[in-house]
C-alpha cells in the first residue's frame, strides 16, 4: 500500500518547493524538530518532488510518484535506525536489510513506532552510504538518501576512514545526490555532521491537521480506539506519531522520571538506582531512558527559562550535555550501570 499523504507543513512545504525550483535547496538538509510531528514523511515528500517527472511536482501520478509512494523508487533511499547485523555487515546485506525495513513500512503506509535504543545507524550503513552515492542514478537524473534519526549515527572511532568519507560526502555530495537528515534531537548529532548540513525546523502541526490524521482508517487501526480524538489531540501536542507506540513510551518515561528522582535523593539512592539499570545487555533499553530524560530536561531547561530561573535552566543544560554524553558512551559498549551513577552524579546538582 501507499504511504499515507503528508499533512500539514504546508508553509515549509512551499519554501521547501520555491528552493529546489530555483536551483537554490542544499545538497546536504537536515529537517528537525519534536519527535512525532512528521520529519520523515517530508523528507520523503520532497525526495519524491525532486524525482517527480510530472508537469506538477509532486504529481503523485507519474511512475516516479507512484514508485516513491509505495517505497520502491530505486533512487529514493530511505535509511533509518536498525538492529545491529551480525559481524562486518556488507553492501549486499545492508542493501536487503534497509528494503526489507522499507517494505515493512511502506506495508503499514508509513506508520511505524520509534525505533528501540538497541537499533541504529551502524559504520557499515555509512559505508554502504558512499558506495551508493557513487553509482549513478538508475531511473532518473538524481538519487537522494533520506536519512531518519540521524542522531542515532554510531560514532566511527573504528573506522575513521569510513567517517571521514562520509563526512566528505555530506559537506560536497555529487552533483546528482541530495542528502536530508531528519532529527529530533539535533544536539545529539555529531558536531561534524551539524557542521556540514543547512537545518529547516519542522514545526508542530496544527490541531486541525492532527485530527485529519487520526481521520485515515490505518492510522485508527494502528493507535487503537482507547481514546476519543479530543483525548489524542490533547495527548500528542502538534506530534501525532507519538501516539504510536504510546503506551510503551509511557512506560520509557515513568522510568526517566523515577531516574531523575532518583538522582536528586541523595547518593545512597542514585546509586542503588544506577545499579538496578542492569549490565550490558540492557543497553537498548537503557538508552530510551536517557532519550526519554533528555526530553524531560529540555522541558525544565525551557520551563525555567521562561520563568527567569536561570540557575535551574543552566544547570538543566549541564545535565543535557551529560546525557548526550552517556548516550554516545552506551553506544560504545559501557556498561548502564557505570553510566548511570556517572549521570547520576551530574543530575543530583539540578536543584542546587
């Protein structure tokens, strides 16, 4: 099936448009913004205008169009967080993986929960990445690489020639290949990545647009009939991909908050709390934790801001960085538990 329609944005939409008609869009964007508001399905909206050979673009009825839509367009990839495949991965296997995620997808019109923290976007993704931007296009006159949550693109301290030609490829792509990385936390992005991509906000959708969402009888099947619309609205915010998945995601974040609660009651607790975070094998879900209070420090960082506590925001900031520091060490192999009375540690001084 089709992916569904994108809704909303209609505003970056067009400015998006007006830049890629007159030849003035970068070869490397990032689209960020709050998690759920639909970056990836934009991302591919526009990678499906660029291909479009309709008088229209996009037209949605061109064999470009259709091929986009259905997620079978050979020059439209889409890459996003995975599992990690066993050993060196190469070219041929992360080819199969990515079109069978893809396919997963597109199966479900789009619709598709956040992905774990064990899953990510692995050294050998990014070679694949260099291999493909170097082929020429197979159906059109360009390829473009939709990357979705590029924060969740492992540091490559293994590899650095893997990372520096990829770095390479996103600061001077081909003339031919057009980059968009989405993300929901920009700051975790790595600084050389940051460096070399020109960055459009997405914004919340309106109330209006949301409740045209939940309209779509597949979107209905997949967050269930819990909740009346006026409940959903109110729950998403603007996001409504944060209503997929949603009852785990609570789960994830009644976890962030014992953890921060935890960290501010003294050390005996934060480091009785960092032990029960489990060893190694509990890194996947540890990580929706950290990703989960990282959310929730961005809200006290902000509310204190805006309430001229500028203690309490600075010191929330602090603690951000902190977390984003964990996160990339969790993807590194250390152990949660010496992670978490690390952050601990930094978290127990927010109310100081």
């Amino acid at each position: 099936m089709p992916l569904l329609p994108l809704i909303g944005h209609q505003i970056l939409r067009d400015r998006l448009a007006a830049q890629w008609r007159a030849g003035r869009l970068p070869a490397s964007i990032l689209l960020h913004g709050p998690e759920g508001v639909g970056k990836q399905r934009l991302a591919l909206w526009l990678g499906q205008l660029m291909l479009c050979t309709g008088d229209t673009a996009p037209c949605g009825e061109c064999q470009a169009c259709r091929y986009a839509l259905e997620g079978q367009h050979p020059d439209l990839h889409w890459i996003f967080p995975r599992p990690h495949l066993k050993g060196d991965a190469g070219p041929e296997e992360v080819k199969e993986d990515l079109e069978q995620a893809v396919a997963d997808r597109a199966k479900a019109q789009g619709l598709y929960k956040r992905p774990s923290g064990a899953e990510g976007i692995f050294v050998y993704v990014g070679r694949y990445l260099v291999q493909q931007a170097a082929l020429s296009p197979a159906l059109g006159r360009r390829k473009v690489f939709v990357i979705g949550d590029a924060e969740r693109m492992v540091p490559q301290a293994s590899s650095p020639e893997a990372a520096n030609a990829l770095l390479k490829l996103l600061e001077e792509p081909p003339a031919t290949v057009t980059f968009i990385l989405t993300s929901s936390e920009p700051t975790s992005l790595l600084p050389t990545i940051r460096s070399r991509v020109v960055a459009f906000r997405v914004p919340r959708l309106a109330d209006a647009d949301v409740r045209r969402f939940l309209a779509a009888p597949s979107v209905r099947a997949a967050i269930g009939p819990d909740a009346n619309d006026d409940e959903r609205v109110r729950l998403c915010d603007g996001a409504p991909g944060r209503l997929l998945g949603y009852d785990e995601q609570a789960v994830v974040f009644a976890r962030a908050h014992a953890f921060i609660e935890a960290a501010q009651a003294g050390r005996e607790k934060w480091l009785r709390a960092a032990f029960g975070q489990g060893g190694k094998g509990a890194r996947g879900a540890f990580s929706d934790v950290l990703d989960a209070v990282s959310v929730l420090l961005h809200e006290r960082s902000r509310a204190a801001a805006a309430a001229g506590q500028d203690r309490t925001a600075a010191a929330a900031a602090r603690a951000m960085r902190a977390v984003e520091e964990a996160k990339l060490d969790a993807q590194q192999n250390v152990s949660p538990q010496l992670l978490s009375a690390r952050l601990m540690r930094e978290l127990s001084h927010l109310g100081s």
